[in-house]
C-alpha cells in the first residue's frame, strides 16, 4: 500500500527533543569518518555515540555474547560480497539498541550514519526539520531504489540481494508468518546506510530482535549481499512497518534530467543529505508491507 507524506500540523510536541548521533568505525579511515561526523554533531546532537572496534569490544553486551560475535565476525571475512563488512554489520542493531535505551523520552531520536563511502564530511541537511516532519514516527531507512529511479522492478528480485536461505532461516527459527517468505520478494528492500528512529519502546524491541536475527542464526544474517539491510528488509515486512519511499519522486527527477552518483539511483540515497531533506519536505511516498 503506497501513501503521500502529509503536510499537516505536527502531533506531538518535540521541538525540545534529544538526539543521539550514532556510527562505528573499524581502521583508519573509517575512523577518519567518525571525525568528520563529530565535527558537524555540533550542529544538532545532544548525545554522540561514535565508537571505534575497541569500543564495541569493550561493550557489556558484546562482551556478553563474545562468541557469537567471533563467529560473525570470522563468517564476514569468509562470505563473498566484494568487500569485507566487520560482524556482517551486526553492530549496527547492537549499537542502535544501546543508545534508543539510553533515551528517557519518546520524543527523542537516535540517528544513525554509516562510516562508509559514502559519508558525509560536512552536514547541510536539518536533523531538527526532519525530527519535526516525523512527528513521533521513524525512518527506517530508506526503501531501496532500484539502479535507475524510474525501473518498476522490485530491487529484491535479484535473489541474491536476500537470499532464500536468509529467509527461510528467519521463519524456521522465529517462527514467524509464512507470509514473510511469500511476500518479500514483491517488496523493495530496505536501505539501511542512514536511519532515524524514534526513541520508543516498540524501537528498543525493533533493535533487540534485529540483534538477535544476528545473533542467533550468523549464517542466515551473514548470507545475503545485503546482510543487516536483510533482516531489518524482513522485520519490516513482517511487522508491517511504514516505509520511506522516494524512488517514484527520484524517478520524476530522473525523467526531467536529474543525475546521480556513479550513476545510481541508490547511491544518491546513501547520502545522509539527501536523506534528511526528502524527510524534512515530504518527498517520499510512505509504503506499508
């Protein structure tokens, strides 16, 4: 089901809402980006959560389930996606989990950003304008356009995107709906790079479940190319949740000569610019699975 963003009047009062700035970094220069990344918080962070490998390690929770994490660590070096992603990116969940329970109100947002390519060094985009926008709800991501803005195609149908063995793991150890195997494939996937999620308590179990589809099926979580953007791809369809989708909008742009980055509708995504100004003036259509 496909939806317009609204332009009506906020329902909840968060102008004096909290944001957290989160990311993580292994070797130099992905730690270079968390710099880059601490130095434009100022203009909007109350709280930054940019951590390197050394930090992570030293989390209570990682710590707690060391083991796992070795194995997924180990499964990211040994899985060909064309280059290595520590933990298959499992401490995204983890890190997103530690800092939505450290918030006090529903009122405020954690904001993640990849210390990828990707990256921004500077910040133009209004964190704020976007908070405003949403209005209690969450960006859970992006939904994922396909390479041109204007292909009709479900990005998912490239299977190995999200594997069925990903899939049929996820349902078989979780039990959950059949429907997630017989639905997803319709579905455009998640983009995950860039995230800004209300601090709320169905959140907090949102990043404990993500977490624990790493944690307790490595493999599964590891397997697909898209190994984080995946399970979340699945959560989201399963629970149904409201998806962000810019690429019919992108696709107009597109038409009328608008260009991207290495050509590539969703890399233009990956931009955390991009991102928080489609949020902050409606340019997304709102997609429930």
């Amino acid at each position: 089901m496909l939806t317009q963003a609204t332009n009506s009047e906020p329902r909840m009062d968060n102008t004096n809402a909290r944001i957290t700035l989160v990311s993580y970094a292994r070797g130099t220069t992905f730690e270079h980006s968390l710099e880059g990344m601490r130095n434009f918080a100022a203009s909007f962070a109350d709280e930054i959560l940019l951590w390197t490998d050394e930090q992570l390690r030293a989390d209570p929770l990682y710590q707690a389930h060391l083991a796992r994490f070795r194995v997924l660590d180990d499964l990211s070096t040994r899985v060909k996606h064309g280059r290595h992603r520590p933990y298959c990116t499992a401490f995204k969940p983890l890190m997103m989990l530690r800092a939505i329970s450290q918030r006090k109100s529903s009122r405020d947002y954690v904001l993640w950003a990849d210390a990828s390519q990707y990256h921004n060094m500077s910040l133009h985009g209004n964190v704020r304008a976007a908070v405003r926008r949403l209005d209690g709800q969450s960006a859970y991501g992006l939904v994922h356009c396909s390479e041109r803005c204007s292909t009709e195609n479900p990005y998912l149908s490239q299977m190995s995107l999200i594997r069925r063995s990903t899939v049929d793991a996820y349902v078989g150890l979780l039990g959950w709906s059949r429907k997630v195997r017989d639905e997803i494939y319709a579905h455009r996937g998640l983009l995950a790079t860039n995230l800004l999620w209300a601090s709320t308590d169905a959140n907090r179990r949102l990043a404990e479940m993500w977490l624990q589809m790493a944690l307790r099926s490595p493999r599964a979580f590891c397997d697909s190319h898209t190994q984080d953007q995946a399970a979340l791809t699945i959560l989201a369809v399963n629970l149904s949740l409201s998806m962000l989708d810019p690429c019919l909008r992108m696709g107009l742009a597109e038409r009328q000569g608008a260009q991207w980055p290495n050509g590539k509708c969703f890399d233009q995504e990956k931009n955390l610019d991009f991102m928080l100004d489609a949020i902050a003036t409606g340019a997304y259509d709102v997609r429930v699975a």
